[in-house]
C-alpha cells in the first residue's frame, strides 16, 4: 500500500515537471524551467549551511556553488535537446565562473572570477 503510494507519488512529481518543462513555447524558457531541481537543491543546501556556519564567506561559496550547478544543469540541457548552435540564450557561451560580492580577494582555482549574465531564477520556487 505505502509502496503503491509513493510510486504513485513519484509518478505525479515526474508528470509534472515534464508538464512544467513543456509548458512555454519558447526553448529558453523551456530550458530555463528544467532547472528547477538543480534550483531546488541549491535552495536546500543554502538552508542547511545556514546554522551551521557564522561565516559570510562560508555561505557566499556555498551560494557561488548554486549558481555553478544552476549555469551547468541549464547549459547541458541546452546541449543535449537543443544543439548549441540553434538556440542561444543569455546563458549561452558563459562559462561555470560566476563573480560575487565578498569573494573577490578570494584565491580561485582557474584564476580570476569574471561576471556572468545568469538567467533570471524562476518565480515560485
């Protein structure tokens, strides 16, 4: 019964984010909704840093570390359904270095950060 429920659960969960996904005509939108897991998980992660550390810089790293996800889930999406070459987004040929405030005397592996034009988080979440 409680395996017959979460599957069932599951099942709705997939339907609608695939229905989510689908919804905008538009491929950047659509893209740009596929990224609500990798948004959700960044969400999460921020929330449970959050009473462990004391540190800004801490929580900055952790934030600068969503972003990177984010840019990367939206940037594979693009790939794999669209081709890079079809579709070009705000997000398009930036690179997973994303600059914020606080972090800028920072080492960095890579060298120096440099801004990025994200896409716009999606409302709701």
């Amino acid at each position: 019964m409680i395996k017959q429920a979460i599957g069932l659960g599951i099942g709705i969960a997939a339907l609608s984010y695939v229905g989510y996904v689908m919804l905008p005509s538009a491929p950047c939108d659509r893209i740009e909704h596929s990224a609500i897991p990798a948004t959700i998980i960044a969400k999460s992660a921020n929330f449970l840093v959050d009473p462990w550390t004391d540190d800004r810089e801490t929580e900055l790293r952790v934030e600068l570390w969503g972003l990177k996800f984010r840019l990367a889930w939206v940037q594979f999406v693009q790939k794999q359904f669209y081709y890079k070459d079809r579709v070009t987004c705000a997000w398009s040929d930036a690179e997973v270095r994303v600059k914020l405030p606080g972090l800028e005397d920072l080492p960095t592996p890579g060298g120096d950060l440099e801004p990025v034009n994200l896409p716009a988080p999606v409302k709701g979440v």
